[in-house]
C-alpha cells in the first residue's frame, strides 16, 4: 500500500511541476535568507571590527620614551624579563606600489594582544607572518596578500618585515596587553626613560558598533521569522492543493494516519533537499551582494577562524532547521484540517474573518503593553516580534478596508471590476503580501535604524571632535602649553573617575570657552546651563547617567565634594560609563593634581599647528588632526550602507518571490474569473495588464501598510531596545525619500514577480478560456 | 618523549608541516639532525639547546603540598621549535620560536598561562652552562641541573620554587635514544626524577609555602609522530618506596608503550611493549583521569587518580595535564598527561 | 428554414439592398488534435439565421454543439468555412478584432451563469454595455424590473439564486442590445419551473430587441420553443 501512495505521490509531483519548484523554491529562498543574513551580518561585523581595529593600537595604553625617540629591542626584552607583558608596535608610510600609499603598522604576532594581527591565531600559520596584509581593495603583488580584517588605507606586517619595509631597528612604541600577570611590576620602575601614554582621541567606536550589531541580530531575528512564514506559505498551499488527492486516497481506504505519515516524511525530505539549496544559495546570494569578501568553509566543521567570514554550523545548521521544522510545523496544520474534515471536501474558503482581525489587534496591543512596560531587552524584542506579526495578521483586513475606501475612485467598468476583484482576491493574495508587508516594514525599520544611526553618530562626532587638533599630554602639557601662540586655544582635558549615584563614572573639567555652549547641544537643560556649571555649583550629566540613576535636571547629585544640582543632560552615544561635567575649579577640588591626559586645541591653521607642534619636539603619534579622526570613524558607515542595500534586496527578492508563488498556485482558479471578461470582448493582452494592475495595487496599497509597521518597528529598535542593551536612545530621523525609495522597489518586486504569470496569461489559448465556461464540447 | 608534545609543537613547526602535509612530519625532516643510537646522551654538552634538531622542549612538573597537607602541582614548561633547518642569514642561528606554558593545579583550580617568543633577542631561550632555560620572567636555573630555581605568573598566579636533585641523571632508552613506534622513530630524551621541592605558590591571596617532589624532562628530537598515531598518555610515578617510574602509551593503529623503571639507587631498567599493562577507567566525554597501571615483571599494581579531573590546559592546542595519586601494591604521587582527546568543554 | 414564417427582417441596410443575414455559418469544419491523430468534431456544418429568429442547437453528448457555439462567438477558429455576423466575415479577424466583435454585437449566456463574482448584480447587469459604450440606464432599469431583479442589485452573485443569476445574465447581454445573442444550455443548472421561466424571459426580450437566438439544449421541451432547430450529430447537420 505504501508503494501505491508514494506511486500517487509521486505522479502528482510529475504532474504539477511548477508547484513543485515552487515549494522546493520557496523553501530554499526562506532558507538563503536566514543564511544570507548572517553571512552579511558577520561580514558586517568583519568590517566594524577591521574599522575598529585601526583604532586598537592607538586606543590601548602604550609606552613610548619621554623623549618621543625609538624603542629599542633592548628595551622591550628588558620589560619582557622583567615579567611586564608588552607588545612592539612600528608604524609609517609604505608603497605597495607606486601610486598607492598605506600606513604600514609591523606587530609581533607572538606577543601582540588578541584582534591586532589580522588571523586569530599567528602560530597557525608562520609562512603567512613573512606576508605583507593589505586591505582587500588594494591588489596584492607578491609577498603580500589581501585580508578582510586589514581596514582601508592600512597594511600589517610582522614587526621585522615592517622594520625592513621601513628601514628601521627600533619601534615606535611598546602596547602593554592586557592582563599583566600577577604582581607585574611598574614598567617605569623597570625602564624609567618611558611615559605611559593615552590615546590621543577617545573616539572608539567599539561601544556603538556593538549598538549596531545588536540591531543587525534583530533585524537577522525578523527575517527568520519572515523565512518562517514563506516556507508557512508555501507549504500550505502546497497542501491545499493535494487535499482533493488525500480525500480521494482515504476514500480509497488508505489509512489517514499512514498518508499523513508518508506526506510528513516526503515532505521532511523535500525540505531537507532545499534547506541545503538554500544555505548554498545564501551564501552564493551573499558573496554576490558584498564583493571583496572571501567566505571560506573552514569554519563548516565548527573551527574557529577569527574573523574572515566563514560557513559556521550555527548558520547552515539553523538554515536547514528553518527549512525542515518550519515546513513541518506548517504541514501540520492542513494535515489535521484534512484529518477532522470529510473524507471529500470542497476547497476551504478563505475570507478574512474576525479571528485575525481579533488577534492582530491583541499582537499590536501586546507589543504595545511590552513596549511601554517591558524594561528589558527581551520584552523589546518580543514588542518587535509581536508588532511585526499582528501587522502580519491585520495585512488583509487593512488591504480590504484600503481598497473598499477606494472603491469610489474607480471610472468606468473595468477599472471598477480591478478594484472589486483586488479586494475579492484578497484571501488568495494575502499570503504573498503579508510576505511583503513583512519584507517592507523590516526593510523600512532597519533602513531607518541605519540612517538615523549614522547620522547621530556623525553629528555626535562632529560635536565631540569639535577641536581642529587632540594632542595627547603625558607630562600633564607642560611642554605643549610653551609651543602655542595667541591663534591657539588650548582646551585641557582632565577627568576623575568616581562612583557617582551608585554609577560608574567620570567627572570631566570642561573649561569656559564658546566651543561647549556652541558645539555641545543638550538633550533638555536650563537655558543658562552652561553658566551656571561655570559658576560651580551645577553639573551636566550624560544620558547614560541620567538613564541609569533616574535622576534628571533639577535634580540634587552627590559629587566627592559635595552636592550639585544637574542642569542638563548631553548625548554620550556609545559611553559604557557615566558622565559629569563640572567647571575646572571644581574638579581641581575633586581631584588635587589631576592633570589634563590630553588637550584639545581650537585654531584656524591645524595642518601648520600640527607641523609646528612635531618641529617643536611632541611626537607625531600623539597628535591627532580632527578631519583624520572624523574621516576614519565614518568611514565605518561606508560598510554599513552595503550591508543595508544587501539586505534590503535580500528581503525584497524573498517577498517578490512569494508573490510569484501565489500568482502561479492561483493561475488556473484565476482563469474562471477572467474568462467572462474575456467573452464579453477583453482580449488576453488586455486581461494581462489587469492582472499586472491588480498585483502592483496590492503591493502598493501593502506598501502603504508597511510604512507606519516600519516606522514602528524603528522606534522600539531606537529607543526600547538600544535604551536597554546600551542606555542610550538613538534619536529617530526621518528619510521619507529612502521610503518612497523602499516602498518603490517593494512594488517593483510584486510587479516583477507578476510579469512572468501574466505573460503565461497572454499567451494562454483561447479554448482554455473557453473551456472553463463550458463542460460540453 | 618526543610525541606527548609534538602536537603541542606543530603550533609552531606547522609552518613546514603545512607546506608538506600532516603525512610528511614523520619522514620529511630533511636538513634536521637525527637521533642516532650509535650516539648516546653526553653530560655536560646535551644540556645545552639543539638548534639542529627541529624540537625539544624543558619540561618541569612537581606534585606539591601546602603547609596545612592540601595537595597541588605546578608546571613548567617551555618549547622551542625551529622555522628553518638552515641558518636565516651567513653567520646566525637557524630561526626558532619558543612557547612557554605554566599551570598550578588544586583539587578544584586550574590556572593556566601561555606566552610566545621568538628567537634570537634574548626574551626566550636556554643555555647549558648555566643550567638555564626562559621565556619573559619565566625561568628555570641552576648552576648545572642538581640545584634549580624556578619561576612563573599568570594573571591569576605565581610561583617560584628550589629545586634540589636527590638522585643522578637518567637516560631513558638505549643511552638516552628512545624509540617511539614500531616504526621506528625515536629522540633522545633524559630526565631528573629525583628533585626535593620547596618555593611558595601564589593564588592571588598572597604566597604560601609548598614542598614536595619534581621531576625534570629534556627532550628533542625532529620526527614527531609516526602517521596513525593520535595521541599518548604519559605518566611520572614517584613510588613512596624511592623508586621512580615514568611510562607512556601512544595511541595508534596498535598501541606502543614503553617507560623506565628507576630505582632509589638510580639505576634504570628498560620497560618494553609487553611489560607494561594500561588500562583507563571509562570516563564519559573526555580523556581519562582513572588508570589502572601493571608491571607483572615487578609486581607493582597500582591505580592512578588525577587530582582535579577538570586539569584542561586552555592553550591554543589544548590537552590534559595534571597531578595524580596512586594506591595499589605501591602508593605515591606523580604527573599524567593526555592529549588527543575529544575535550568535552 | 423549416420555419420561414417566423423569420423577419428586423434591420436593413441604408442602401436598401439585400439585408444581411444576422448570421450565416458555411461549410464549417473543425478538429482538435494534433493533425496524424485528428479528431474531427465539427464537419461541413452550414446555416443560416436571420435577425429576431431563435434556433436550438441539439445533439448529444460531444456532437460539437458547444463547438459550434464557441466558434461563432469568435472564442475559438475554425480549420475551414466562413462565419459571417451581420454580413462581415469573423474568421478572418485576429484577437483585437474578435474582442471588439463580442465586446458590440455579441452576448453569451452559459449555464455556469459566468457573472463577475467580484462585481454586484447591478454592476454585473451594467457591465458589457459599459464596456462597449452603450450605457443606457433607462434600459436597465426596465431589464431589472421585468428579470424580477429589483432589490437586488447590491447583491453579489454568489448571495442569489441560481435563476436569479441566470436573469441577470440575461439582463447584462440584453442590455448590450446584441446582434447576436449565444446560449449555451443555459437552463442546465435550474429546476423546470425555473428554467421555463428564465426561457420565457430570454424569448421575449430576443423578440423585442430583434436580436437572433442560437440556443444549446439537451432539453427537448425548451428546443421546441425554438423557432427553427438544428441537429448536430457526430459534426455534422442531420435528422433527429
């Protein structure tokens, strides 16, 4: 008997092929997305973390010699016995070809603290340590070689070859890595020539790309979710269309729960076959999408590679459970609907009851309730799970109620006839533009999240780095102070950490000068807010702070010295800790003898000053010109932008995909409806346009939809979940032509996916439009 | 024991083997010296480093007690492995990398620090006269190998110890040529079984005194592993009655096993395949830290018991290496180490 | 032509010559399938039928009634004849021209009704002359009185009755004033008395606008209502 069925089967599958591609499609793209994203997102982070790397040397505590001279091998051996753990860095210009110059830094990958050499582990591979790395832009001659981590404009090399490629003996500096071993000695005691020096720019932007790629996991959350609801789609249709087999199979005598068996089991193996195509098709989607990147498939047995992007278990492992599991949680439905109904049944009719309606409004008034009460990072993201999937369940009524508003504007018959059959297909439709809907809104989301991100980050840079110049002042600037003339103006910066209402933090001294009360807008604050901090008795405090503590303006804080009242609240977009502002005076009483670690200098002429600054005796790497650091943290968002364009074709070419499913499951049903038109003198291109028309209206009316969805979901990304993981609230800003944009290319993928079905319309013989009209001949 | 640490090893001689292939490690040691049974072991010039030969390694572990009797032990070892068989420029050394690894192990801690060096500038390296080898402010010294002292930190530990022989040196094997395989392969390999211990051990609470006993290994060789096997377990045995036994197993398609059988006076005996039996107790999941360890020949039957199961050493190529007791006909503590199993962490 | 005395001529040509015939089928044949392995279904078929004449198509089962039908309304081509409506020959036009042929002149009425599910019964009733530009609101009104269809109209077709879908099948090819008004069993679906009446509706309004009726019946009671009848048997025009 098992023989016989699978011999049905089979021949139903033989039979209709294009829905078999159709789920085996469906599957696999569902699946190329979940595994697509990630690849993106890790090479997202790839990206973030080579951006971030170029800051790396430069952000941790280093050595250098008082006198800004060259360290010796000598010196670091020295340390080295001496049970201070130190690694040497080398930095200068280098020509990898003629035409083309990168700053080439050499590291000792043996000593060199994790993330700094670009393979995770040095001693996998000695050969490569004799390599030049260049970022994967520049081409690679030989004795060099392209890797993914090197950032923009830099090279790494071992220390030896860079000192060859310099033509040096020494280095520039010595990175303590942390952690030093128990009982360390003080390096100064062990070699007393050296100062220990901070970075001269604090401008990491560790703390906000992690911002970053926390909301690139939720938007790699919402697209499982969507891959979910593809393979939910496509399988059941998939099933609603052998129902007629199943009931006539049972009415043979087949045991229900033996064609259930079998229909699960094939239906498990055509998953299984399309997961895999679709992990490939992810990955292949992805190298597409993002050029330059080299996915390697070391990493498919679970080996860790650092950070060049690799094929991980997790990643193909989730795919495919996509595929399997969600095909077979989706089986189960219809094939219980089968099991309770008549053994013949007619089709279901679908109509968009109340129960939807009901539990969409629930979903939307849950993510609501968690969104406002919630308080945690997971409440966010079960307010953006329930957002995404009551919008989900209130896409058809919302298309319905758009199109009966509509109704009114149509002229003449058949434009009439277009909206009555858009609205009365509907239930057929609303899978493929809940798909849509879903694609959009996360797409409109993310968009938002990324632009708004970026332009924060840009503008909070242009705040913070509001100096022309940031020189770095081991010696407290003393030696500065005698090199500035009258055209400079010296901005110290000197801070104390403190634990300041139960937070830790650290008070900064910020002297009068117009570039605070200009550069430094406050979120909320008394009008006279910087006077009164002059004054001595305020404080502006941080949004982190403010978060955290609950307190806010008008409200009394314990200073070391006393009280202060805060009179207003600044942006500190990716601070771990909390901040205080206070006058000078005062932080000389909190802090006797805390003297500026670095020193901000306003002038017209930074290039000169720079220039004047070196001829003076300060060392180039402790000066740091403002346009370099703007240009290097925003070069971060150069990445950004890829990975967002990526993921919004990713997501789109899924939605169109479903839509074209949906078109081609309800082709021949669609046939009935159209041949009346036809008879009474529309001819078949004319039908076609109709059905293009039809598709485009409900992309477009499901785009409207998505827009408010999106916003929506941008929102509890910026400040449900980026307050909670971080403590700070990304201010929303508004792209409506990056909408208009999304929107466009949603409806274009409708439209696309359309074209094929309506071409197959326009060329269908006349006799099978009149064959549906008649059962003799 | 030249294959117990050569995957330790390929760490840092992988630069040939992936040049070459895993199967090339046993057989394409062209340019390396080889061991020679024709020439044995000599005192004082084999205490010096080989450069020649592509690995060798100073291997120190010390099963200690606190004042109060609380157990523990420490390791101390370091690694050098040659880049090159031949010299980098006219006149120099051939290029070496030098990896060091210190652990300190209780009944329910396992501290562990890794550090990496190359040659040629002084921060890693060995000498023969002094008795000295080092990496950063690791060291072990002595003015020959009868009276060391020995130093090592980690972020979460410290220790320092004196280390004074109570015995000779032995030469393992035929004169300090000991075989490996079936197949063949050997290094020469000596060791001081017979060092008093005492020093202070660092837990981050301040120093507090240890005494107990140590056991130093040298060891080099240029052929790693014969080409099936995949892993050994290797074990040094201070037996309460003076004598010292130090036995292995390296796991291929059929087992080798070897050690030497010390006594008080110093005088080693030779333990071939047949003389040893090995039996692990099971243990789910990771390697074995139950032993049951036989030498019909010299009635001794003894079951071997790691003091803290959980002694993973969490370096870039992990491997199992801790202090154990044993009981049976004969009681005493001693050192076992394990590698090439599935780590279940 | 067994009934001549019911034939008239409801329009003339401006130059007064000869009215065309309102439908005029010669030596039609058609046959389906690939041509080693034809079937032929219709064979040598040629009539005639005049503006305000009613003819009944019969014939068993896969006669080619429906065929024939089908090819007259310009759905489908013939292999070989000519069919000429109100005197222009429709086998020579091509897709446009066809649907611009059933879009003006010709209505169809099936036994599936065929109304526009999306579309209310006042919309559907409207609908082809709307879309041939004959809108005429007077006219349907007095359709959808005399089909028994006021109340109705915001209705859609799948909340009324099958005669009364059929009436407003009826209702929307009459209120295109067709030259030509095709059947196809469109009782099929309905009990007798329903049936009788829907024909009832069908014959009078034929005879008031002047149209011609063919009409594809197994039934023999409504075929005899028919002015004239043809046979078909086996594809070809034979006795009963």
């Amino acid at each position: 008997m098992i023989r016989a069925v699978l011999g049905v089967f089979w021949s139903h599958w033989r039979r209709n092929r294009v829905q078999l591609a159709t789920l085996v499609l469906g599957i696999a793209l569902a699946t190329a997305l979940w595994t697509g994203v990630q690849a993106i997102n890790a090479e997202a982070r790839a990206g973030l973390e080579a951006a971030a790397r170029s800051a790396i040397a430069a952000e941790m505590p280093r050595l250098e010699r008082r006198d800004g001279g060259e360290i010796t091998v000598e010196d670091f051996v020295a340390l080295r016995r001496a049970g201070v753990l130190v690694a040497p860095v080398l930095s200068g210009p280098f020509q990898p070809r003629p035409g083309t110059t990168l700053t080439l830094t050499g590291i000792d990958p043996l000593t060199a603290p994790a993330g700094l050499w670009p393979q995770a582990d040095a001693t996998a591979d000695p050969a490569a340590a004799s390599r030049i790395f260049l970022p994967p832009d520049v081409a690679a001659g030989p004795g060099q070689a392209n890797h993914p981590a090197v950032p923009e404009g830099q090279a790494i090399a071992d220390i030896g070859i860079a000192q060859r490629e310099l033509g040096r003996d020494g280095f520039d500096a010595l990175i303590l890595t942390p952690p030093q071993p128990l009982g360390a000695p003080d390096p100064q005691a062990v070699l007393p020539g050296l100062v220990q020096v901070a970075a001269a720019a604090d401008t990491d932007p560790a703390d906000l790309t992690q911002s970053f790629r926390l909301n690139l996991t939720a938007f790699g959350a919402l697209c499982f979710i969507v891959g979910l609801f593809i393979v939910r789609a496509t399988v059941g249709l998939a099933m609603a269309q052998r129902r007629r087999t199943v009931g006539v199979l049972r009415a043979l005598g087949v045991p229900l729960r033996l064609v259930g068996a079998l229909m699960l089991a094939e239906l498990a193996l055509i998953a299984a076959c399309a997961g895999l195509l679709g992990v490939v098709l992810g990955y292949l989607l992805a190298t597409a999408l993002m050029p330059g990147v080299s996915l390697t498939l070391d990493g498919i047995y679970g080996a860790r590679i650092g950070s060049a992007v690799a094929l991980r278990p997790v990643w193909w492992l989730g795919g495919l459970a996509i595929a399997v599991l969600g095909t077979l949680a989706s089986a189960a439905g219809p094939l219980l609907r089968t099991a309770r109904g008549p053994v013949i049944a007619a089709p279901a009719r679908a109509r968009p009851g109340w129960l939807p309606v009901a539990a969409g409004l629930a979903l939307l008034a849950l993510s609501a309730a968690l969104a406002v009460l919630g308080g945690s990072l997971t409440a966010g993201f079960a307010a953006m799970a329930a957002l995404l999937l009551g919008a989900a369940a209130l896409t058809p009524s919302g298309l319905s109620l758009l199109l009966r508003a509509a109704a009114p504007l149509a002229r003449g018959p058949v434009a009439q006839w277009t909206l009555a059959e858009t609205r009365a297909q509907i239930p057929q439709m609303s899978l493929a533009m809940t798909a849509l809907l879903m694609a959009l809104s996360a797409n409109i989301g993310v968009g938002t999240m990324v632009d708004s991100f970026r332009r924060s980050f840009s503008d909070f840079i242009d705040q913070r780095l509001a100096a022309e110049l940031y020189v770095a002042t081991p010696d407290g600037g003393a030696a500065l102070s005698a090199l500035l003339g009258d055209d400079a103006r010296p901005l110290p910066i000197t801070w104390a950490d403190a634990e300041i209402a139960g937070q830790p933090s650290e008070i900064y001294a910020v002297v009068d000068d117009p570039t605070y009360r200009e550069d430094w807008p406050l979120l909320t604050g008394a009008p006279d807010a910087w006077d009164r901090l002059y004054a001595g008795r305020a404080t502006i405090i941080n949004e982190q702070l403010h978060y955290r503590s609950g307190l806010g303006p008008g409200d009394m804080v314990t200073l070391p010295d006393g009280p202060a009242e805060i009179v207003g609240i600044i942006a500190d977009y990716g601070n771990p800790l909390g901040k205080l502002l206070v006058s000078q005076p005062r932080l000389d009483r909190i802090a006797p003898g805390a003297v500026p670690a670095r020193i901000a200098i306003r002038t017209d002429r930074p290039q000169a000053l720079r220039d004047d600054l070196i001829a003076g005796g300060i060392p180039a790497d402790r000066i740091a010109l403002q346009a370099e650091l703007k240009s290097v943290s925003l070069r971060i968002f150069e990445r950004t932008f890829a990975v967002t364009a990526a993921l919004n074709t990713l997501t789109l070419a899924v939605a169109g995909f479903a839509v074209l499913t949906s078109l081609l499951t309800i082709a021949d049903s669609r046939l009935p409806r159209l041949a009346p038109l036809w008879s009474m003198g529309l001819d078949r291109r004319h039908l076609a346009r109709l059905e293009l028309v039809r598709v485009t209206l409900s992309a477009a009316l499901t785009a409207m939809l998505a827009l408010p969805v999106g916003l929506a979901l941008c929102w509890l990304l910026l400040t449900v979940v980026n307050v909670e993981a971080f403590g700070w609230r990304l201010p929303f800003r508004a792209d409506p032509g990056a909408w208009l944009l999304l929107m466009g290319l949603g409806c274009l993928a409708a439209v696309l996916a359309a074209l094929w079905p309506a071409w197959r319309l326009s060329r269908i013989s006349p006799r099978a439009l009149s064959e549906v009209q008649s059962l003799d001949q | 024991m030249i294959n117990r640490r050569a995957l330790i090893l390929s760490a840092l001689a992988a630069s040939q083997a992936r040049a070459q292939g895993f199967a090339g490690l046993g057989t394409e040691s062209a340019g390396y010296a080889m061991p020679d049974p024709a020439r044995p072991i000599r005192f004082p010039q084999d205490h010096a480093p080989h450069p020649r030969y592509r690995i060798e390694w100073w291997y120190l572990t010390a099963p200690l007690s606190f004042e109060d009797g609380t157990e523990l032990g420490i390791q101390w070892t370091l690694f050098r492995s040659a880049l090159s068989p031949e010299p980098a420029g006219p006149g120099g050394a051939p290029p070496q990398a030098w990896l060091g690894h210190a652990a300190v192990t209780t009944a329910d801690l396992h501290v562990v620090s890794e550090r990496y060096a190359r040659g040629g500038t002084g921060q890693a390296g060995a000498t023969a006269a002094p008795f000295a080898a080092w990496i950063d402010e690791w060291q072990m010294q002595g003015a020959t190998p009868a009276d060391l002292t020995l130093s090592a930190a980690g972020p979460d530990f410290r220790y320092s110890l004196r280390l004074r022989a109570q015995g000779p040196l032995i030469r393992h094997g035929q004169g300090g040529y000991s075989v490996k395989s079936q197949a063949g392969q050997a290094s020469y390999y000596y060791s001081q079984p017979f060092y008093d211990a005492a020093g202070t051990v660092d837990l981050g609470d301040g120093p507090r005194a240890v005494s107990g006993a140590g056991w130093l290994d040298r060891e080099w060789s240029s052929q790693p592993l014969a080409e099936d096997q995949s892993g050994w377990d290797w074990f040094s045995l201070n037996l309460d009655d003076g004598r010292r036994l130090m036995a292995f197993r390296l796991r291929g398609a059929q087992d080798y096993k070897s050690g030497t059988l010390i006594g008080a006076d110093g005088k080693a005996v030779p333990l071939g395949d047949g003389d040893i039996l090995l039996d692990p107790a099971a243990r789910e999941g990771g390697p074995p830290t139950r032993w049951r360890l036989r030498l019909p020949g010299h009635d001794l039957d003894v079951t071997i018991t790691a003091l803290n199961p959980d002694a993973y050493m969490a370096t870039r190529i992990p491997y199992w290496e801790g202090p154990v007791a044993f009981e049976g006909t004969a009681h005493g503590r001693g050192y076992l180490e394990m590698t090439g199993y599935t780590n279940p962490r | 032509m067994n009934h001549p005395d019911r034939m008239r001529a409801a329009k003339t040509t401006p130059q007064g010559a000869a009215p065309p015939r309102a439908l005029q089928v010669e030596h039609l044949r058609k046959s389906y399938g690939r041509a080693d392995s034809a079937v032929p279904v219709l064979s040598d078929v040629s009539f005639t039928l005049d503006f305000g004449e009613t003819m009944a198509l019969t014939g068993e089962s896969g006669s080619g009634k429906t065929t024939l039908l089908h090819l007259v309304a310009g759905l489908d081509r013939p292999d070989a004849g000519q069919i000429r409506l109100v005197g222009q020959d429709i086998t020579g036009l091509g897709e446009r021209g066809l649907a611009r042929l059933r879009r003006h002149r010709l209505a169809l009425i099936f036994q599936q009704f065929n109304l526009i599910p999306s579309l209310s019964v006042a919309d559907n009733l409207s609908f082809h002359a709307r879309l041939a530009g004959r809108h005429d609101p007077a006219w349907i009104a007095a359709l959808t009185a005399r089909l028994g269809l006021s109340g109705l109209g915001a209705r859609l077709p799948d909340q009324i009755s099958g005669g009364q879908r059929q009436r407003v099948a009826i209702g929307r090819a009459m209120a295109l004033r067709p030259d030509l008004l095709l059947a196809d069993e469109p009782t099929g679906n309905l009990d007798e008395d329903t049936a009788q009446q829907v024909i009832a509706a069908m014959t009078g309004l034929v005879a008031e606008i002047g149209c011609a009726l063919l009409l594809v019946t197994h039934s023999e009671r409504i075929a005899a209502q028919m002015g004239r009848r043809l046979h078909l048997s086996h594809g070809r025009v034979g006795p009963r």
